[in-house]
C-alpha cells in the first residue's frame, strides 16, 4: 500500500477510511472478514489507474 500511495500516512487513511467500492466499510473491515482479495483487487486498480 506504501508503494501505491507513496507514503505510510496516505496509505493507512485509505485503508481505515470508508469507501464505496467497499459497500462504504473500511478496507480493514473487508480483511477482517477474509475478503483479502477484494482488497488487493482494488489496490491493484488504484495503482493502474482504473476507477471502480
């Protein structure tokens, strides 16, 4: 995530922030629920530019 976002900060917001492309809950709270692949899914359309 430091690597796409360029900083811890960044990336850390991200992940505790609520988004859409998550039904509006946390990256967190997807990994906590075993969805890791979604997660790494999104991380992976961030870094290539591809909105979801």
């Amino acid at each position: 995530m430091i690597e796409i976002f360029g900083n811890k900060e960044d990336a850390k917001g991200w992940f505790y922030s609520s988004l859409l492309s998550f039904d509006w809950k946390r990256p967190y709270d997807y990994c906590k629920e075993g969805k890791v692949f979604e997660v790494g899914n999104e991380l992976g359309r961030i870094e290539h530019g591809i909105l979801s």
